[in-house]
C-alpha cells in the first residue's frame, strides 16, 4: 500500500531532538489502518521518511494521520485530519534500489492537541481516544451495516498492485483463494459422485472457505476435497470382450499354460455374458517366474482396460490397504484408492501382487484388512480411513499372486479362486527362450536380429547347465549375458554378426554351473533316489541310510522337519515289522544303530512324501542290495505298508526326467494327477503306480519288473477303494517337500 509516489533513494536528514511527550507524524493517503492491524506502507516523501527514521532512531511510536486531499505532496498541519492511529514500528527496511518501507502494527486511536513540529517533519502531542468496551444491539448493527458498505467501497477502488497482492496471498487474504475455490466447487459438480458423498464434500467446501489459507487446518482440507474429486466416482470404462481376441492375446505374450489360458477364458466368458455379476477373485499361484504377473497384463490387455498394480511384498501396515486417519499430519488414502485414483476409472484390472508376503505387526493386519476388499458381497461399500465414505469397488476385476499358500490367511484365500502355474519344462523354456526372451534381450542391448544368432543347442545347454529353476528368469539373464558379449564384439569392430553355438558357452558364461544328478548316484545299497517339490520347481534328493555298531538307535541328520523325521521313524518301524518277510535278520535291531542321512544339510527339508524312499532305503541297506540308479520314487507310507497320496507330482517328475531318471514310481492314487503332466515328461519317463510298499521294494530293486501298460495315461477314476478319499497338498514357504 503507497504512500507516495516519489521514487528515488532519500539521504539521511539530521533531526533536533523532539520534545519527551511528542510523536513523530506519517502523513497517509489511500490507506487506512485500524487497530490491530499489522500493514506495510511504502516511504516516498522526505517528511515521511524523516519521521519513520525518528521513530526508529529514538524508539518511538509512530502517529498516522490521514490527508485530506491526497494530492497534496507537501501536507501541513492544515492538511492532516485531527484523529488517527498510534502504531508500533516492526519493521524498518531500505532496499538496494534507495525504496524506503515501513512495516507497523495499530495499536490505539489518538486526537491530536498541538503541532510542535512541521519540519522536517510532522511531530505533535496527542491523546490517546479509549476503545468502548460496551455495546448494544444498535451498535452491532451499525457496525454490520458499515462492513457491508466498505465491501461495496472497496470493490469499487482499482486493483492493488501485485506486491500488495503477493502480500494478500501470504497473509491469506485476498481474492485468489476464492477463484481456487469456486474451481473446485465446479470440480465437485463435474465428479459424479453419489449424492450423500457430494453433500459431505460441499459442507467440507463451506468448511475451507470459512478458513484462513495461512491456518494448518486449510491445507489438509483442501488436500481431502483434491482426492474426493480426482477420484473416479462414476467413470467407468467400456469393457470389450472378445474371446477369440483374447485367446490369441493369450498365446502371444505366454506360451504353454494350457490349464490357465482356458480358466482366464472362462472368466472372460462369465464376464461378457453377464456384466454385473459378482466375478471371482483369481489368485495365481506358482513359483517366481513363470509368468503371474504378465498373465494380469494380458487380461487387461485382452479386455481393453487400465492396469494397475500393487505389490504386497513388505506391506505389514494396516494403513497401506485402508488409509491413514485425517488427523494425522500426512495422511494418505491405501494402496486401493491410490491404484483406482491413478487408474482413473472405477473398472480397472486390478493386480495384488506377492499376496503372500503381507505380515501383521503393531499396526494391525493388512490381511484382515484385505478380507472387505476381496469380498464381492462388501466391496461395494469400501470405506477407506482418509476418504471416510464408502467407495464401489464392486466393478474392479482384482487378481493375487502368490508363490505358496501356507503364509496366506485362511479367511482370505477363502475368498479367492486358486489358480495353480506349474514349472516349465526343458522344451517349453527352449520355446519361450526362442519366442520372447532373445528377441527381448537383442531390443535390450540395442542389437538387430541380424547381427546376433543363437542356436538351439546353445539355448538348451544354457537351460540345462547354467539355470535350473521352475521360470526363467535366471535363463534370461544368461541371455542377456550372451548378448552383451556379442555387442562388445560388434561395437568394437571385430565381428559385424556373431553366432552363439554350444561350445561357445563356456567362453562368456564360465563352467558348468549344474551337473547331471545321474552322476551323483551310486549301486552301494542303502541309498535310494527320492522326488521333492520346492517353491521353485521340483527336484530330486538322495536317502542315504548306514548301519553302525550300536543299541538300536535311530540316528537322522541333513536338517530334516518334524513331519520328515516321523516319516523316517515310521519307515523304521515298518522294516522292523516285516523283517522276516523281507529277509532280513530281526536280531539285527538289537546291536545296531541306524543312521538316515539327507545331504544337502544346510536346506531345510519337510514333508510326508519322502516316507517310500526312506523304506526303501533302510530295507536296501538291511538286505544288502542296491536301488537301481534309473528309479526315483515319491510316497506317503502307512504302518500297515500303505502307499497313500502326495502332491506335487508334475514338478516331480519333470525334475526326475531332467535328472535323467527312467523310471518313477508312484502312489496309485495320483494317477488322476497324470493328465497334467506335459507330454515329453510322460514320454521320456516309465510310471509304475503302487499301491503298498512292498510293491515300490521289488520295482527299486530290480527284482519285479513293472506291469504291461504302467506308463499308459490312467483310467477313467482312481484304482481301489481307498482312491476314494481325497488327498492333500502341502506346501511350505521354504525347502523342499519330500
């Protein structure tokens, strides 16, 4: 607010000292300040100038009084009006520029009694006017009534110039914050939301515009009001469902996944047929790499919709899933109403990815958190902690993955559909490695098609001896490594192509890093080759048992589980109790300590199935006869000798035929489980299906041979009565399961 409109830098004027009872004088124009009030005003006039400096220099009040004609540069006492306000000096400031600019606060009004000074300033005595400390109904509406009128005033005087403005808008006065205002009130309009949220978000509006933009308050409410109209209350995108479409989407970003395609197809189909059902909550299931997470991208990408995702990995807050409070300094909505803000519609594919890493902690379960958002009959009314109204996200298409299952929630993976993604085979990695992973390798490393070959033969040397696992990540990182040799060769100007063979293996990626597991195996009797299933793939595990001088103790190392050492200890019992039918001396028990070893012992080992092997181990080492090294074997037992049930048998046996084993033998009720094992599997590999342990004992040890046709797919329905129970999986988060 000016002063005065002469410019310019003022030098410094050398003042007599002021009477003790007088005031210096700062003529005011254009401006009024009231009690109270703290106002900047720009110094231009000498006088001016020569008063504040007074002020400052003897410490001073300051007594401002307004002209009555503005024009006049050089006022008088006959100029100034008799009653103005007395203020405090704050601020005293002198640009580089020579701009001179007092900051003062009013404090009480004054009436002049005598001009003691006119030059070079103004300087009077005065008395000061007490304030009214009674008022009355008359008064309140006289007051009112002037508010009104200085409103009208006020709208009618020029705009301020912008640094009075900048000055409004750090004080939180000003009309910017209305324009802000009326924006977003139009936003509120324009976002469709339900009528009870709309109502809430206006009285929340009244609410910010009845606040000082300076006030803490103004920034989170303002904050809330930008999430509720960001948010996508009613937009919903045009589904468009083409099963054919999708088909082929599906076979061009995976190959393989037979089982899966045709479930996600399914879905697919549901869907389009009947838009507004409740769809199911698919969760794949499967070890890293084998595609969980792309197959979520292909369904969007089938259906023409936004894709969202959000990992759970690490996530042990309850606030990450439901929000955080808004009384709490930095509070954000969760992860869903994040993922649906940046998705911007209320119908987007929705991945929870690594569902199965979630952990509670102090601050809750995001898990039980979890149980509202994949429920189809509560979804609908979401309520988000921050949002604090109910959100639909009856319309989202969510879809989990998880590696395994044992650490996931009970009520929650109720609510989800299982959907199990197994390992690859040799030949499949051989195919997603010739269709995706060296033509993503050679776009990585800036590389044409043209100037770098891989065979087939180096693939599968790469697949076999460098990375063994049940995806391929660790098979695409090879291929990277190839080609990031061959660019080197190819920027340097020594090759213009470069083809990678076999032989050349060994040259970039170094040794052989995994050996034939055949060469591991040896004709001594008591070791026998058992299958196992871990959370990335199958593979296969020795059972190694020795007899030692001793009381007939039983001796079991190679960090075994619980379950696994009762397996051992029921092994034993069962070799003890039909000794004599299988040739074995009973005396031998007395005077010998049986020691079953698992190598590998730094890996934590589990599980029922290992039970078949563990027998055949200890009835080979009591009847001095090796297992054939081409026989692996997997199996519950019984201590009647039955041979019951397992899972796992397609990662199973695709590592048994990788080991190069011919022969597998089986629990008979796991024939329904033959269908899902590939092709090649079932034609590199013999089954033979038992049903007592007696029966796996003359197959491993070459005594019986297998019945005509055992490796033939398996009938309509499981063999025996006992086929009729249904059999369990077990699934650990760590190790294999035997």
């Amino acid at each position: 607010m000016a002063e005065a409109s002469d410019p310019g830098s003022k030098p410094r004027i050398e003042l007599p000292p002021l009477p003790a009872d007088a005031i210096p004088i700062v003529p005011i124009r254009n401006v009024a300040l009231f009690p109270g009030v703290v106002m900047p005003i720009t110094l231009g006039r000498e006088l001016s100038i020569a008063a504040a400096q007074e002020a400052v220099r003897a410490g001073h009040k300051i007594a401002l009084l307004a002209q009555r004609d503005a024009s006049v540069e050089k006022p008088g006492a006959a100029e100034l009006y008799q009653i103005g306000v007395l203020a405090t000096v704050i601020r005293y400031v002198t640009t580089p520029e020579g701009a001179h600019h007092l900051v003062c606060q009013g404090e009480s009004r004054f009436r002049v009694v005598e001009i003691v000074r006119e030059t070079p300033f103004l300087a009077a005595r005065i008395e000061q006017i007490p304030e009214p400390t009674n008022t009355s109904p008359e008064i309140e509406a006289r007051a009112a009534f002037l508010k009104e009128r200085a409103a009208e005033a006020l709208s009618l005087l020029p705009q301020a110039p912008p640094e009075l403005r900048q000055l409004q808008k750090e004080l939180g006065e000003g009309d910017s914050g209305s324009d802000e205002l009326a924006e977003l009130d139009g936003q509120l309009t324009q976002a469709g939301m339900p009528p009870p949220v709309e109502e809430h978000a206006r009285k929340e509006l009244q609410r910010l515009r009845r606040m000082q933009e300076a006030s803490p308050e103004y920034g989170m409410v303002r904050n809330y009001l930008d999430w509720l109209v960001a948010l996508p209350w009613s937009k919903v995108d045009p589904e468009d469902i083409d099963i054919e479409r999708a088909r082929q989407v599906l076979d061009e970003d995976h190959y393989g996944l037979d089982r899966v395609k045709r479930r996600i197809l399914e879905y697919l189909a549901v869907r389009k047929l009947n838009p507004h059902g409740r769809s199911a909550i698919l969760c794949f299931v499967g070890p890293p790499g084998v595609g969980k997470t792309s197959l979520g991208q292909s369904i969007a990408r089938a259906l023409g919709l936004k894709f969202v995702r959000v990992s759970l990995g690490g996530v042990h807050d309850e606030a990450e899933i439901r929000g955080h409070r808004r009384t709490y300094i930095g509070a954000l909505p969760g992860n869903i109403i994040q993922g649906l803000r940046k998705a911007g519609t209320r119908n987007p594919v929705f991945m929870l990815d690594e569902i199965d890493k979630l952990s509670a902690s102090l601050h809750g379960d995001p898990s039980s958190a979890l149980l509202e958002v994949l429920d189809p009959e509560q979804n609908s009314t979401f309520r988000d902690n921050y949002i604090a109204q109910p959100f639909d996200l009856s319309r989202v298409l969510f879809i989990a993955t998880a590696n395994v299952l044992d650490t996931i929630a009970g009520p929650l993976r109720d609510r989800m559909e299982l959907i199990e993604l197994n390992g690859y085979t040799q030949e499949e990695k051989l195919q997603i490695a010739r269709r995706y992973l060296v033509q993503r390798q050679l776009k990585a490393n800036g590389l044409e098609p043209s100037q770098v070959t891989i065979t087939d033969a180096a693939l599968a040397r790469v697949i076999s001896e460098y990375t063994r696992e049940a995806g391929c990540r660790n098979l695409e990182r090879q291929i990277g490594a190839l080609m990031r040799n061959a660019a080197v060769q190819i920027a340097s100007g020594k090759s213009s192509s470069v083809t990678v063979d076999a032989p050349d293996i060994d040259a970039v990626l170094g040794a052989s890093r995994f050996e034939s597991d055949v060469a591991s195996r040896t004709s001594v009797p008591g070791v026998a080759t058992g299958l196992a299933w871990t959370p990335v793939g199958g593979d296969i595990l020795f059972i190694e048992s020795a007899r030692l001088p001793g009381n007939g103790k039983l001796i079991l190392t190679g960090q075994l589980g619980d379950v696994m050492k009762e397996s051992a200890q029921a092994a034993l019992s069962l070799v003890k109790s039909q000794a004599e039918e299988l040739g074995i001396d009973p005396k031998i028990f007395e005077n010998s300590d049986i020691h079953v070893h698992v190598p590998a012992g730094a890996i934590p080992k589990d599980g029922p199935s290992a039970g078949v092997a563990m027998f055949v181990s200890l009835a080979s080492l009591l009847k001095h006869e090796p297992v054939r090294p081409d026989v692996a074997m997997t199996g519950e037992i019984s201590l009647r000798g039955l041979v019951l049930p397992v899972g796992g048998i397609k990662e199973k046996t695709i590592a048994a035929a990788r080991a190069g084993i011919k022969r597998v033998i089986l629990p008979a009720r796991n024939r329904r489980d033959l269908e899902d094992i590939p092709q090649s599997t079932r034609e590199a590999l013999q089954f033979v299906w038992v049903e007592r342990v007696t029966e796996a004992l003359a197959v491993a040890l070459g005594s019986a041979a297998p019945a005509e046709g055992d490796s033939e797919p398996a009938e309509t329905g499981p063999p025996g009565a006992l086929a009729r129970k249904e059999r369990t999986r077990r699934q650990p988060t760590s190790g294999p399961v035997l």
